[in-house]
C-alpha cells in the first residue's frame, strides 16, 4: 500500500481543497494520510488542547473526509501508530457515474 502524504508536518491537516484535488486525480486503490493525531480529540471544541483555527482545519478536513466517504467516493481508515496517534487514511475509489473529475469544484458543497 502506497500511502501519500503532502504535508512536512505530520500532525498539519492537508486543506479541504487539497483533499478534494488529490481525490479528483486519484487511481481506485491509491492511499492519503490526510491527518495524523488523534481525530475525535483534535478536532473537539471541548477536549482539543490545539489552537483554535488548527483545531478547526482539522475539523474540517475530518468532515470533509466523511462526505466523500458518504458519497462512495473513498473509504476511510485509521492506523494506530501509538498513545493518541493515528494515521487516517482515505483510499480513492471509482467514482460512480456522474460525478465530476474536478471534485475540488465541489467544495461549495457542505461536508457532513
């Protein structure tokens, strides 16, 4: 498995647009990192212990993540790497008839 991660900074969520690029370009099977940490903690109003605008890029690039799961356009995982560390990854699909190459134009729409 190929996993691909454009990030320098591991624990740095990739954008919304830039997950939506990657996933408009993918093959069926290949594999992004799109964020490292601990997810559900992070990206909490209550809990994250990350700056604001991190805490809601990371938000974001989750939900973003769960709406081209909902649309059958990805499969989501998570890897444990260790304590509060894991890796989640979103593995391109075939797009189902109809949806457009360029996903990143789809960013208007809202995510989950």
């Amino acid at each position: 498995m190929t996993v691909y991660s454009d990030s320098p900074d591991p624990r740095a969520p990739i954008s919304e647009t830039d997950l939506c690029r990657w996933l408009g370009s993918a093959a069926p099977g290949d594999v992004l990192e799109y964020y490292r940490g601990f997810l559900a903690l992070d990206a909490s109003p209550v809990l994250s212990r990350i700056p604001e605008a991190l805490r809601r890029a990371v938000a974001g690039i989750g939900n973003r993540a769960a709406w081209a799961a909902a649309l059958d356009l990805a499969h989501l995982l998570q890897r444990r790497n260790g304590p509060d560390d894991f890796s989640y990854l979103i593995i391109a699909r075939r797009r189902p008839k109809g949806v457009p190459v360029a996903l990143a134009s789809l960013l208007n729409t809202e995510a989950v």
